[in-house]
C-alpha cells in the first residue's frame, strides 16, 4: 500500500493588533512598578502584570502546521513554539473542492452560508488555497498555505477536487 504523506507550515503575521498589545503590557507594567514605592497594593499589581507579560508574550507568537496523510488534512496550531493544539481535522471524502483563493473554481461557493477558518499566514504576497469543506448541513470554508509536495498528494490521491487554476 502506497501511503501519501506531506507536511507544510506557516508562521502566522504579527498584526497591529498584536504588537500594540505588548507595548500595552509593557508600559503597564513599568508605570506600575514606578508607582509601587507609593503602595503596596500597587506592588501587588505589578507583579502580576510581570507574571502576564511573561505568560503572554510568547503565546502571540502562533505558527500553524498541515499535515496531510492518505485522505485526512490535519490543522494544528503552535502557540509560542511550545503549545501545540490540533484546530480541525478534515476526510477529503467530505471536500467539495479546492483552488486557490480567487480561483473561479470557487464561484459557485461565494454565496452559501460558511464558517469561515483562516490557517494562513496573513501575508499579502502568498496566495492561499481555500478548501470548501461539508460536514452534514455545515460548511466550512478554510484558508491555508499547501506546499508543493502537498498539492501534488492531494492531486495524485483527489485530481477532481483540487483546482490549481
């Protein structure tokens, strides 16, 4: 039995949102603890804002890997290269299509309800492949970055599904 196997990851983009977030919890806690020789209460809140700091700072820091064996694509994220949790796991049996984001392949899917998942990396200059998923009555319509070993797995094993055009 020939097994198809490809696996590819992404660093996700820092957003604005992001960078502001830290700057947030910096300047905090620095006024903070300029401010605890006046208080105790104000030491108090200081320290947990270290404790924040240091708890969230590399949680903002998110890669996403696909993995894809024999049939089944496996979506896991990495939070601050340490904490690993499997976001979605697709059967290609369930996928109606997959193209490239823009494709006309997906035309026919632009006004059908979706939930929408984002795997990419947010960066302008990559294009994503968009997979139009059916679980029963749900669809999901899921963004993310396939490699070139990938795209060629999934064409061997679903040439009617994936779109490259």
């Amino acid at each position: 039995m020939n097994e198809l196997y490809a696996e590819a990851g992404v660093k996700r983009k820092e957003t604005l949102g992001t960078y502001a977030l830290r700057v947030v919890l910096v300047v905090a806690a620095v006024l903070a603890f300029l401010l605890t020789f006046q208080n105790q209460i104000l030491l108090f809140i200081s320290a947990i804002l270290i404790v924040a700091i240091i708890y969230f700072f590399p949680r903002l820091s998110i890669e996403y890997e696909y993995v894809f064996c024999d049939g089944q694509l496996d979506f896991d994220k990495i939070m601050g290269k340490a904490k690993r949790k499997t976001a979605l796991k697709i059967d290609f049996e369930q996928v109606e299509v997959m193209a490239p984001l823009g494709s006309h392949a997906l035309d026919g899917y632009t006004h059908v309800n979706c939930v929408d998942k984002d795997f990419s990396s947010g960066d302008k200059e990559v294009k994503p492949y968009v997979v139009i998923w059916r679980e029963g009555e749900k669809t999901t319509r899921i963004k993310f970055e396939p490699n070139e070993k990938m795209l060629n797995c999934i064409k061997m094993k679903y040439p009617r599904k994936l779109a490259q055009y």
